[in-house]
C-alpha cells in the first residue's frame, strides 16, 4: 500500500513538472495556445512575450486561431500597464491593432480610452504620435484630460499632447483649443470640459488671459443651458471671481445649483459690500469667509489693512510659532492682499474658540494611534452661530499612510459653505520638525482653492498652526494648548 502511494505521489510530482517546463500548462510551443499564454504572464521575458504577438499575428493569417480572440488578447496587453507590462511590448500589441484595417475603429477607440489614464510615458508619446498621423481630431477631449494630469519636471507645452493638439488644430492656439472644448463647440463630456478648464487656468499662469475669456463670453456660457458654462457665467456675474482648476468649476457648479440658493445669496450680498483695494485677488474661497464676518463682524469689513495686521498680531501674543520659518512677520502678513489679511485675522478667531480647540485634539489623539492615514476636515459656523471642527476621516480605499491626507467627497462638498479646510500633521507627539504644510499639501490647496490649515503636535498639550493659501504663501498662527479636563 505505501509503496502504491509513493508511486502515485511520484507520478503526480512528475505531471507538475512537466507543466511548469512548458510555461503554459501543457500546451506545444509555437502554437497559439502558446502564444496567448505567454502574452498573459507577465513573469515572461519582454522577448517571448514581443514573439508571441508575431506568432499571433502569423496564426490569424494561417486561420489556426480567430481574429476576434487574437485582438482581444492584444487589447488586453495594450491596457496592462498596471500590470507592469514593459511599453515596448504594449505599443507591439498597439501595432499589430492598428494594421488590422477592418477594426480600425475599434482600435481608435480603445486608445481614446487609453489616453486620459495613460501611465506610461513612451506609449503616451507612441499614441499622440498615432493621433497626428491619422489625423484622429476625434481624440482631441481625450487628449486634452491627459494633458491636465501634471507631470513634475514636464514642462506643459512640451508635453505629447500639446504637440499632437498643434498639429491636429494647426489653424487654433491652444487658448482657443481649449475654450472650444469647455464651451461644447466640440462634442465632450464633463470630464474634458473641467480638463480643459484646468489647462486653460495652468497655461495662463496670472489669470487674465482666463478672466479675459470668461468676462467676454459670460453672457453666452449662461445663455447656453449648459450648467458648468452657466456656472462659469454666473461666478463671474455674481461674484466676480473666476474658478481656477476642475475642483473649484464643480464647486463653482454645486452652489449655483437650487439647493444652495439661500447660501449663494448670502455670498453675493457679502462679496458685494468689499470694493476696491479690498476685492483685489477675490476668489471663491473668500466668500463663505466674508458672509460669516457679515453676520457676525460686520465692523472687521471696514478695518484697514494697518488694523487688521493689529488684530493679527494681538491675537499671536503669548503664542509660539514653531516650524521651518518660526514667526511670520509682520511685514510678511502685511504684504498679502486685503481680503487674505482679513482671512488670517478670521482663522485665528475660529482655532482660539474653545469648542473648536477641543474638536481638534480629540480629532488629534484619534489621529495620533491611527497608522493608516492622516485625519482631517472643515472648520464651520453652525446655524446658532457656533464654530465646530468636522472631522472627515478619509474612506478605506483613500488611506495612503500616516503622512498623506486625501479629501473626501463628502468633505469637499461639505466644505462648500465652511470656511477652513484642515488636517493633521500628529504622527508623533514631539513632531514640531514638520510643523509646515508638505509640497502635496500646497497642491491640495491650489486645486480646490481653498483657505488651509494643518495642526501639528509640538508636544502632548500644543499644537502648532499653519495657515496657507492656493498661492503657497504661509502664515504661522503660533500654537493652541489643550484645554484642562
């Protein structure tokens, strides 16, 4: 009986071995079993894998396999980025797609599809080169949403999309490029629309160029029925201010719509009572900042400069400032336009109320034992006139580690009407080291546009307090202490 086992054991041993020989679970090389199964491990090296698309190729012609199956195994390698796949290989699948003439259409739909998400540099480069070419114009959206995603190091118009985009449109600049997309001359969906919003915004560096299109065409963008347009029409009408990026065209969107009525009324009359000096640099984040002051400090909307930076400095006294550049000064502070003086004299009155000095170190503490993530939220007036700090803790599938904070949705749309958006640096209870905001957290800013603050652990009872602009200015608000049990 034992010796019968052995044997079977042996036998079953032996049949495993085989399997694992031939790399494809017992099929005969240089068949197209073979080949799919060599496209389909990605262990395999970029050579067998380059030569079994040739041996692909060569079986549909032979008929020894179906062109539906063969294109659809390729497809599958063309999209496999993910997967690590080497870009030679996928622009050799991409090739051997595109000299099918049959489903050339298909093909150019796929790689429509492919752009916006593209990872990989030489097959984004090898498809915009495809775009051009062929002349595929029909690819322009698509082109436009990967142009939006920035690249570190990558100046934008040197980029394979801006490239392809010249020579598909060679009678348009890019600004009119990119207008004709957002405003709907070209067949596009919300998506390319915002992106190309986010380009126009990015290539006009100062806005005026921006602010220019927009104050020309507002009455066109409303007149079309088209909400992002309408929105961009109506942030101009009624508020004066201009989104920059896609996140704040979509904040700009959700408060023109009916729902936000009651609120968007009250940022109209509130932007409405600033004028001259002290409406240079309006921006969307300005308005939920002044409608609280309306409400609640109506005598802070008429103080100069000089007596705003004294409010400021009053409101540090006592306080120590921690961090990379310790105290802003006073000059620092006075430099900055009107309304944002206004918004740190407004940000030190909402971390020196008490309900929200203890929102924040419990919210801080939690923080602190969670390795997962760093935590965050906004800084609100309830209805009865009270400050909160609402905590937003990112989803399961947004936890980066415990030196990364990613808005929710839910957060962003609840920070529509707050007026601070915040996080936490608390890795460590003695982390004064990072009592600055990150690179990543000056670009979350710029993106939604949005008045900022990050709290850090200097030790178990203070926290140091940043505030920091779209614009990368920062202003230390010294430190807040916890409060007795």
């Amino acid at each position: 009986m034992q010796t019968l086992k052995y044997m079977i054991v042996l036998a079953i041993l032996s049949v495993g071995g085989a399997c694992a020989s031939s790399g494809a679970a017992g099929v005969s090389k240089g068949t197209p079993e073979a080949a799919y199964a060599a496209l389909a491990d990605t262990t395999a090296r970029t050579g067998v894998r380059l030569k079994a698309i040739q041996s692909l190729e060569r079986a549909v012609t032979d008929g020894t396999t179906s062109r539906e199956s063969a294109r659809a195994a390729l497809k599958r390698l063309a999209w496999s980025w993910h997967q690590g796949t080497p870009s030679e290989v996928r622009i050799a699948a991409i090739d051997t797609l595109l000299a099918d003439d049959v489903a050339i259409n298909d093909t150019r739909t796929m790689l429509t599809l492919m752009v916006p998400t593209e990872q990989q540099r030489h097959v984004l480069e090898y498809v915009c080169t495809i775009a051009t070419e062929r002349s595929w114009r029909t690819m322009t959206p698509a082109l436009v949403r990967s142009w939006s995603r920035e690249v570190r190091g990558w100046d934008d118009l040197e980029r394979p999309e801006a490239v392809a985009l010249t020579a598909l449109w060679p009678e348009l600049d890019h600004n009119a490029i990119l207008f004709n997309i957002f405003s709907g001359v070209e067949d596009t969906d919300d998506k390319a629309r915002a992106a190309a919003w986010t380009m126009l915004s990015r290539l006009d560096t100062d806005g005026h160029r921006t602010r220019e299109l927009v104050v020309q065409s507002a009455p066109q963008l409303e007149a079309t029925g088209d909400p992002l347009a309408i929105a961009i029409g109506r942030a101009w009408r009624e508020l004066h201010v201009v989104p920059r990026t896609s996140e704040q065209l979509a904040w700009a969107q959700r408060l023109f719509s009916p729902e936000r009525d009651a609120e968007r009324r009250m940022f109209v009359a509130a932007v409405g009572a600033v004028s001259g000096e002290r409406a240079e640099g309006l921006a969307l984040r300005h308005a939920p900042v002044l409608a609280w002051a309306q409400a609640a400090h109506a005598d802070w909307l008429v103080l100069s400069r000089e007596a705003l930076v004294e409010v400021i400095l009053e409101g540090l006294k006592g306080s120590r400032a921690y961090g990379l550049g310790g105290r802003t000064t006073e000059h620092v502070i006075d430099a900055l336009p009107w309304l944002d003086i206004f918004v740190t004299a407004i940000a030190i009155e909402a971390t020196r109320n008490p309900a929200v000095i203890g929102d924040l170190f419990e919210q801080a503490d939690h923080d602190h034992l969670d390795r997962t993530t760093e935590h965050g939220g906004v800084i609100e007036v309830a209805s009865d006139g009270s400050w909160r700090a609402v905590s937003y803790p990112p989803r399961p599938t947004e936890r980066f580690g415990d030196r990364q904070f990613v808005a929710s949705k839910d957060m962003i749309k609840r920070g529509d009407l707050a007026l601070f958006h915040y996080h936490f640096h608390v890795q460590k209870i003695g982390n004064r080291s990072f009592a600055v905001p990150s690179g990543g957290d000056y670009e979350t800013a710029r993106r939604l546009g949005r008045s900022s603050l990050v709290f850090t652990f200097v030790d178990n009872e203070h926290m140091n307090i940043d505030l920091y602009f779209p614009d990368g200015q920062l202003i230390d608000l010294g430190t807040i202490e916890r409060a007795d049990d």
